[in-house]
C-alpha cells in the first residue's frame, strides 16, 4: 500500500514563490473581469469585450514575455489572475 501525502498548496513553490508570496503583492492591479491565458487569438476575450468587460489575453504568440516558463511571464501571469 502506497502512503503518498500530496505536498499542500501554501507549500508549493514555482521560481521560489509561494502562494502566500505571491498573495502578498501589493502592486497588483485586481480589476479584470477575465484574463485568458494561452488566449490564441482572444475569442474568449474579445466576446467578453463586447460585452463591455474589461479583459486581458496573455499567449507567448501575442507576446513573447508572456512565457509562463520564465520567471517575467510567470510573475506577470500570476499578478493578472489574482
């Protein structure tokens, strides 16, 4: 019998950051209604602007510091979806 204990989230850390860390920002601007991550070409965001949301798309395609493999794209994810 196998006695895996998954480690909890508040100890996880993704390029030394903690989920705590990371809600401990202060800077971080919490007014989007949807950001689509891996957006592609945005169809989710741009049906949710017309609806006069306000919204945000992040994709290595529309922007190459949006990589969430490095540590400027993942921070910068991580302060859009908060």
């Amino acid at each position: 019998m196998c006695h895996y204990a998954a480690p909890l989230a508040k100890d996880i850390k993704v390029f030394t950051l903690s989920v705590h860390d990371a809600l401990q920002w202060e800077d971080v601007d919490r007014d989007l209604d949807l950001c689509e991550l891996w957006a592609g070409v945005g169809s989710v965001s741009k049906a949710a602007a017309r609806r006069k949301l306000k919204t945000s798309c992040l994709d290595i395609l529309l922007l190459p510091g949006d990589d969430v493999t490095t540590l400027t794209g993942f921070r910068k994810t991580l302060a859009v979806v908060q």
